[in-house]
C-alpha cells in the first residue's frame, strides 16, 4: 500500500507521514515549504524549530529503518502533480530508487490553511484561492487521467458550513420541495476566504466524482490541538511545526501558550463561538480509518470530523483551571473581535460516521490539556508575546 502525502511538511501532513510509515505503508511526502516561507515572511514565531523535510525523513529512517520519500516542490504546477501519478517524478531524497508507483491513497492537505492569512491582504487572499483550486483541480485531473482507482482523502472544514441556524449534517442534506425530494451537499456558508477556497475545493471534486467515478472522501474537519503523537515520541526532532500566533496558531494550542507566558488569553468577542475540535492524533486516526474502508467508485463520501464541541469561553475556562494548578497565574480577556462571525448562535454538528468506521476519541480531558501545558512550558523561553496578537481584520 503507497501514501501518497500532499502537504507533508506541515502541522497534519508530517505526524500523518509518520503515522503510515509506522504501520508498514510506502509513504510519499510532498511540500513547498509554503508553511515555513509564511512564518518566516510574517515573523510568526515558533515554538521551537524544526528540521527540514529532508532532515526529518532521514531521522526517521534512523530510529526506525522506514523510508519516507520526499519531493520538494509545488504541487500548483500540474506537471509536478502529474509526475506523481505518471512516475517522471523525481525525489528529492529517498533511499531506494525508481518510482514507487501510483498511489493506493492521496492525502490532500497542500492548501493555505489559514483563516486570518487569506484576509491580511490581497497578495495573501490571492495566493489562497489560487493556490488552493488550482492544487485540487491539479490532482483531479492527474487522477482522472492516470490513477482512477486511487482513493483521494481530502481536508476540508467545518467551517464550510459555517453557523447555520439548524442541525448540521455530514456533508449531505435531503431536501423536500414541492411535494418531491432530492439529495444535496449541506449548504455551504464559509466566514473567511480561506473556508470559501475549501467549499469551492468540495464543488470542484463533487463535479470530479460525478463526471469521472473517482473515489473521494472529504473530511469537515474542526480546529485540531496538540503535538504529540505515537510517532514523535520516539524522537523530540520528530514534533510537528507549532505555531501559537494569531495567523497559523489555533485557539488551544494559542490559548495554552498565553497561559505559560502570563499572555492574558485572547476571547475574541464575547466568546460564544462554538466550533468542533479534536486532537492531532484523532485527525490521524481519522485518516487512516478512511484509508482502511475508502469510498467506493463514484462516491463522495463526506465526514464531520470532530469529536466533540466547546465555545471560545469553555476552552477559555478550562485552559485557565488546568494553568491555575498548574501555578499560572491565568488570566482571561475579552477583546474586540477582530473577526466577522457570530458570537452567540446555535450548533448542532452530527459527528458519527467517522467513529462507525473504527475510530475511538481523545477527549480534551484535564489530563490531556496538563500534557500539552508539560510540553509547552518546557519551550517557555521561547515564546515570543509579540506574534501573540497583531489583530488581522475581517472587514
Ligand atoms: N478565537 C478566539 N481567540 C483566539 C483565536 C481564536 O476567540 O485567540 C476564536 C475564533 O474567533 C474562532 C474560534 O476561536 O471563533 C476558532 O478559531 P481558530 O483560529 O482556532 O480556528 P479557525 O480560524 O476557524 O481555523 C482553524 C484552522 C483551519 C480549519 C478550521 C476548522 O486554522 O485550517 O479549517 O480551524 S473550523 O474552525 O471548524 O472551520
């Protein structure tokens, strides 16, 4: 079995890596460093370097004697792309040679994922859309024409929903009208230009599954916290990029560094907004059960891909009470909002079909959260309180 990781630098994309190749699968990671190269254009911070792709691959082959093959490029370029499908690709490092051959899985996370970063300006809001269509129409169309059996696992958002005033369900809807009934994908209402490229993604590739049969599951995925992994623990140079800024950083992993640099931590408004979240190790979880029971020809199979719900305020309570024992003195502030969403409103996701399919949570438990601080605090000198908030506007 050959994963094929797009994206496998990043904060998902590399435990994701490690995840696999432990389990015995080829692995492929590609990236263009578009992470590191905003970090480093934005001044972001991090909360402790990490080695490069290669650098980390070689590291894993180390400890663990599995070879995971990197190519270094940018997968907007549909040759590149295509190369993956067709074998001219050409590794930028690997230990054994020739083509690993067409991708069993294709996971999809080569995008500009951040809400803040697609609205700082239009340089930023344009490099997001184009990057992220043209990256998914790239792999469509490299799949179409060379790998149609090849399963394709895509990230996208619980954002596309947005905050709708009913139930939202997994992806579809069925929709009565005049006495008739027909099947829908939920409707879409993204709250940022980053979540619109993410619905755009899901129209191009339901358009793909109609017209070509391709096999797709596309995962609505909430806010994910944490570092650690199975993986990373068998060596601290194995961690994934942390970021607790306002662009890259999301909220529990911004909210438990504010706590241990005594950074008043940040409610943006009056801290209704409810999302759903998870731990890192639960996205991994997720995509492998994904990848064990794959979509069937034809079919986009779509998950809600969260664990369980909290508003800004909870978790803004809980990073307190767990930093409190901790012997942080935390504080908690409500700031002007520097975003356009709603404060107060109903949520109701449905999230089961993930957990029909194997996977079992990590709940954000104290015990957890005391786990993330102990990793945090070790990295205390590092942190950087100007990146914290620089107050990206919506409007
Ligand atoms: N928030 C605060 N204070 C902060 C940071 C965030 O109150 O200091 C609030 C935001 O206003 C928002 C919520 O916390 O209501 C979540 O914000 P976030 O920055 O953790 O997450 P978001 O911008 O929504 O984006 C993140 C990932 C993105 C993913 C998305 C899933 O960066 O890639 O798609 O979570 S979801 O939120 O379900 O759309």
């Amino acid at each position: 079995m050959h994963v094929l990781i797009l994206g496998g630098d990043g904060y998902l994309g590399w435990p994701t890596a490690m995840y696999f190749s432990n389990r015995g699968y080829e692995v492929t990671v590609v990236d263009n460093y578009f992470r590191r190269n905003a970090c480093l254009e934005l001044d972001s911070g991090m909360l402790y370097s990490v080695p490069s792709l290669i650098e980390r691959a070689k590291i894993w082959y180390e400890r663990t004697g599995y070879e995971i093959k990197v190519v270094l490029g940018d997968l907007s370029n549909p040759e590149l792309m295509r190369g993956l499908f067709d074998g001219r690709v050409e590794y930028s490092w690997s230990v054994s040679t020739g083509f690993t051959g067409v991708p069993s899985t294709v996971v999809h996370y080569a995008e500009q994922p951040s809400a803040p970063y697609s609205l700082i300006d239009y340089k930023r809001a344009d490099f997001t859309v184009v990057n992220n269509l043209r990256v998914t129409n790239n792999l469509l169309w490299a799949v179409r024409d060379h790998a149609r059996d090849t399963h394709i696992i895509k990230l996208g958002t619980m954002g596309e929903y947005g905050t709708p005033n009913i139930d939202i369900e997994e992806g579809w809807i069925n929709i009565q009208h005049n006495g008739r009934e027909g099947r829908f994908l939920f409707p879409r209402a993204a709250g940022s230009l980053y979540h619109t490229t993410k619905v755009m993604d899901t129209d191009l590739i339901w358009f793909a599954v109609r017209m070509w049969d391709l096999k797709v599951t596309d995962l609505m995925q909430g806010p994910v916290y944490g570092i650690e992994t199975e993986e990373s623990n068998i060596d601290k140079r194995l961690r994934t990029i942390f970021n607790y800024d306002e662009v890259f950083g999301t909220i529990v992993n911004r909210f438990v560094t504010q706590a241990v640099s005594d950074y008043p931590l940040t409610v943006y408004g009056k801290g209704g907004q409810t999302r759903g979240y998870l731990n890192i190790k639960d996205t991994l979880q997720c995509i492998h059960a994904s990848e064990r029971s794959p979509a069937s020809t034809g079919e986009l199979r779509i998950f809600n891909q969260i664990m369980e719900t909290f508003s800004v305020n909870e978790l803004a309570e809980i990073t307190k009470r767990v930093g409190d024992l901790r012997g942080h003195n935390v504080e908690i502030k409500s700031i002007d909002n520097p975003r356009k969403e709603a404060e107060e409103h109903y949520y109701n996701p449905k999230y089961q079909g993930l957990k029909d399919i194997g996977v079992t949570p990590n709940y954000l438990t104290d015990e957890v959260m005391n786990g993330l601080f102990k990793i945090v605090e070790s990295y205390k000198e590092n942190i950087r309180t100007d990146v914290i908030f620089k107050g990206v506007k919506w409007g």
